[in-house]
C-alpha cells in the first residue's frame, strides 16, 4: 500500500535548508574562544561512527536528534572529512539525507550503543536493544509479513536512498526512499523520466533527444475514464511489460514497504492523468492482481508528491470501490497498508458508511452496507467498532446510529475528495484472453 498524503513537514521535501539555527552569531571579538576540552571532544569522536546519535540541524533550523546510517568520504577533502546520512528519530524515514558536517551538534554526540540483550527474533538470533527496537520502529511502517531476519536484510539492502531528485514532467521531485534500480544506475543522483512512457535516463540531453522521438502522449493502454480535464488508464502489464516495470521502480521511490515485483504480468495498472493540449500527465496510480483469492482490489497506490493535498488519493480508492461494484464483488485493499494508507482508507470507509447510516431509515445489517458499497465485512466491522458506532448484543453486532455523533464523526473525517462520475466509467472486468 502506498503514500497517498504526506504531512506538511514532509510533503516533497523541497524545504530549503535553513541557516543556523542555534544563538545568532556574536562579532569575533567579543566571543569566547573555544574551549581545549571541547576542541579535544572534537577531535576524538570523529569520524562519527555508524550508529552514532546526535543533534543535527535540520531544515526548519531547529536541532532535531539523529543516528548516523551511513558515511562517506568528502571528495577532495582531508582524508577525515565526512559527510553522514542520517535518519531523524522523530520522523518517518522519507526525510533521511546526506548531511555536512557543520550541520552537526558535536557536543551532543552519544555514544554508539551495542549492548546484547536478551532477546530472540523469530529466527531465534539474539539481536541488540538497536535492532529490536528498530524492528519494532518498522512493524509500526508496515512490515508486518516480514520476520525479523527479512526486516534487518531489508533495513540494510534500503537503508540509504540511492537516488535523490528525479525530473517528471515539469516537475522535479526529491525521492524518499531507496529504489532497486539496475546496477548503472547506481551512481545517479538524479533520473530524468519520460512522463509518458516512463522511460529513464541518467541524463538532460539524453531525455531531450527521447521526447523527440517518443510517441506517447498517455500511459499506453486503454482509457476507461474521462471526467473534464481528468483521465485514468488501464493498463495491462503482460501487453505493456516495460512500462509496468519502470512504473513500480518510480513508485518505490515513494513507498518505503513496496515489494517490487519483476513479474507484471500478473497485474493491471490504473494511471489517473490531468490532460492538457500537451498530453496526459500522470497524477497517481494504483494497481490491482488480475486474479486475487483474498478479494484484494488493490495492491499499490501512490499519489506523485507534487500532486498530493488535492484529493487525488481519495479519488483513487473510490474508483478501485468503482471497479469493484462493476465486478459484482466486494473488494479490500491489500495487506500491510502504510501508515498514510491506513489514514486515507479509514477516512474513505467512515464517510461513505457514515452517509448511507445518515440517510437510512431503519435497521441495516452489516450485510447489507458490503452489499451496497463493495467494502469488505470485516472493514465495516473495524471502522464502525473504532468511531464506536457497533455494540455486541444477543451474540450480534448491532449499529447504533445516533445523528449528532454521526454528525461529528463526518466532520472529523474531512472532505471526501474528487467524485468518482461513474456515468464517465466506460470499463469491463479483466478475463484472460485464449
């Protein structure tokens, strides 16, 4: 499941570094000199070791606490010289970045702590007070199918963003998260993308000398839907492999718990686009299995940061609901959901349930509300039991639908987004072809 809406802290992270942002700078001659214990401090802790924590200098110019994930030799600097890439404790690990060294408080540096305890994974390895609580840190960012081993591979294979900005359309986006590009792409800091057939390059003219030759206007597949400037496509990874595989190394650079799958056949991308005179530019997608046991109607979703705030994830999951109803099936989003995931879809299962038991007259079963939204029974079940909407009488559940409180939850719940006009909806389930 994917990032939908990020915090303000964190949308895009295109905040420009602030300057110090300690006490302001006195003039030479009336500060202090520093310290000989505080200069041999210095001198002693660095190079920072990996595992350090420190206050580093972030970019509302407040001192925030860090620990130091990896390092790395400052070209044509001393031999001692370093820069840190840095994971602040207090966020989510799409802000982790390169830092210089001045961004650091060494004063505040703590030691590098390693100590044993007495504790077992599921792999019955004894792991250190770092590496339980880290990988009780990631369960809570939804890495809940993973065993301990598999959380401390992946921890370490994505520890380190490898790209940080790519360029999509008019748009240049910083990354958040590592991305398992082929091995040239290793050394790029930065991917131009074709925004129609998602083809990367390492760079400007070689995108330049593609988009003179590209073809596409739109993601390449058929167009189910049209509503005023927006459009969504259907697009099957077994007709369209190429694309498929670029788009999920794109959306790993915004979903922290993606598994990327190599094989696409098995799945349909649905790639909502704004459309202007210059083509359809993709907004954000999802994907969904061709053929899902669990009832999953979803698989990934993403919204590209610079279109994140406009409704565009909500849209997104009304239109897998949309697809669902076509289909004649109930449908659930697929297990571990991210935590902005969680967010959108509690959000969109409370306002859609909430407005039928507003206009309801009645009795209404559990049954009854799958049957007439598509939601699976058991997320009727959690949402209503979280607004504190269902109580267990006689060995049943019954909702108790008061207005005033039904009132008050719809307005915690927000704004429901984009609608979904399913009059523009021109689609038909998926079957394999013979």
């Amino acid at each position: 499941m994917g990032s939908l809406e990020t915090p303000p802290a964190a949308e895009n992270g295109s905040a420009p570094p602030a300057s110090n942002g300690k006490s302001p700078s006195v003039d030479v001659a009336e500060a202090a000199p520093e310290p000989d214990t505080s200069k041999r401090r210095r001198s002693s802790v660095l190079p920072l070791e990996v595992g350090t924590r420190v206050m580093c200098r972030w970019r509302d110019s407040k001192y925030h606490p860090v620990k130091v994930i990896e390092r790395r030799k400052v070209p044509n600097a001393v031999p001692s010289d370093y820069e840190y890439y840095v994971h602040y404790t207090e966020f989510n690990r799409r802000l982790d970045e390169w830092v210089k060294l001045e961004q650091l408080d060494l004063d505040s540096v703590e030691a590098v702590v390693d100590e044993k305890v007495e504790e077992k994974g599921a792999t019955g390895l004894k792991m250190t007070r770092h590496q339980k609580r880290k990988i009780d840190e990631t369960h809570v960012e939804g890495h809940e199918e993973l065993d301990a081993a598999s959380l401390r591979e992946h921890e370490e294979f994505t520890k380190v963003k490898n790209i940080a900005t790519i360029e999509l359309g008019r748009y240049e986006i910083e990354t958040w998260y590592f991305s398992p590009f082929p091995p040239e792409y290793n050394d790029c800091l930065k991917l131009y993308f074709c925004e129609f057939c998602l083809n990367f390059m390492k760079r400007k003219e070689q995108l330049q000398r593609h988009m003179r030759k590209c073809d596409l206007k739109h993601p390449p597949g058929d167009e189910i839907y049209r509503s005023g400037t927006l459009s969504m496509f259907e697009v099957d990874g077994k007709k369209n492999k190429v694309y498929g595989q670029n788009l999920c190394y794109l959306a790993k650079l915004f979903l922290d718990h993606k598994t990327l799958y190599y094989d696409v056949d098995l799945f349909l991308f649905y790639v909502l686009c704004e459309c202007d005179d210059r083509g359809c530019h993709m907004v954000g997608y999802f994907s969904k299995e061709k053929h899902s046991e669990e009832s999953y109607n979803l698989a990934c979703i993403l919204t590209l940061p610079p279109y994140q705030r406009k409704g565009y994830g909500k849209f997104l999951i009304a239109f897998s609901y949309e697809l669902s109803k076509k289909e004649g099936k109930v449908g659930t989003p697929e297990r571990p959901l991210s935590d902005l995931g969680l967010l959108s879809y509690r959000g969109y299962w409370t306002r859609v349930l909430l407005d039928i038991l507003k206009k309801h007259k009645g009795n209404i079963s559990i049954k009854e509300l799958s049957d007439m939204t598509a939601i699976k029974a058991e997320d009727i079940l959690t949402t209503l039991q979280s607004l504190e909407l269902i109580q267990y009488r006689k060995g049943q559940h019954v909702i108790c639908a008061d207005p005033k409180v039904l009132d008050r939850h719809l307005k915690a719940a927000g704004r429901g987004g984009l609608e979904v006009d399913v009059s523009k909806l021109i689609w038909t389930p998926y079957k394999e072809q013979s």
